[in-house]
C-alpha cells in the first residue's frame, strides 16, 4: 500500500534504523556518550506504546552495553528498569535480570546482583552468564 500513513511509518523506521546506525559506529568510534545519546533517539522515535515494540529491547539492550563499557553508573541505573519492561513477548531466559546483576555490581551492589543472578540462574538452568560476566560469575560462585 502506498497510502500517506504508509509512507510515514517506513519514513519513520528508516530514522530509527539510521539513528541506531549512527549510534552504534559512534560506540565503535569510542565515543560513548554521543552513542548513548543517539541510542536514546531512537528511543524516543518509537511510538508511544514504546515497550510492545521488538526494538524496545534492542535499544535499551544496547544502551546498557555502552553505559556498562563507559562505567556510566548513572546511565545504567536509569535505563535498566526499561529491560524488564521492554518487549514482554522476547522469551524470559534470565537475560533481564543478568542486566539487573550487571548494573548492581557495577554500582557495587553485590548482594542485589546475587539476588538477581539466583533468579537468573533459574529461568536458564544455569546458562545465565555470558563470556564478559568473568568477574561477576567469579563473585557469585564464591559467595555461594
């Protein structure tokens, strides 16, 4: 369909592709802040109902690895309750609350990122942690 509203919306995806384009080579480029904003863009390009939207997830996914790479405590610790709020039909795997572990420990909260490590642990049967989480599994197994 060729309709106006049709045009808008892929008018609308192509930014937010590019935005995410954009921020993506700024974080390679090692300019962090700049990545996080422009990610921060393209959250604001989706629609209202921003956490029914696949992407939902991708973008604060990404955020949280820029902020955790910048050791931007503050940026974690405002956009991580967006990932359990973002995209509610992904599969629930413990990969949410691995992110709640990653900002309290990087906000040097062990005990919270144990409690939310136990519940990730759980929900994926023990394959929680990804190759990055050395220092944090390392913590964990030894408080265990």
């Amino acid at each position: 369909k060729n309709t106006k509203a049709g045009k808008e919306l892929r008018a609308e995806r192509k930014e937010k592709e590019k935005t995410m384009d954009d921020a993506a080579a700024l974080f390679k480029q090692g300019d962090y802040q700049q990545s996080i904003d422009m990610f921060a863009r393209a959250w604001d390009l989706l629609p209202d109902s921003k956490y029914s939207y696949d992407e939902s997830y991708l973008i604060v996914w990404r955020i949280l690895i820029v902020a955790l790479k910048a050791n931007d405590t503050a940026v974690m610790k405002r956009w991580v309750k967006h990932i359990f709020l973002a995209d509610p039909e992904r599969a629930d795997c413990g990969e949410r609350e691995m992110w709640g572990a990653r900002v309290a420990m990087a906000c040097g909260d062990k005990e919270k990122a144990f409690q939310y490590i136990d519940v990730a642990m759980e929900k994926s049967h023990g394959r929680c942690f990804e190759r990055s989480d050395t220092a944090i599994k390392e913590a964990y197994l030894n408080a265990r």
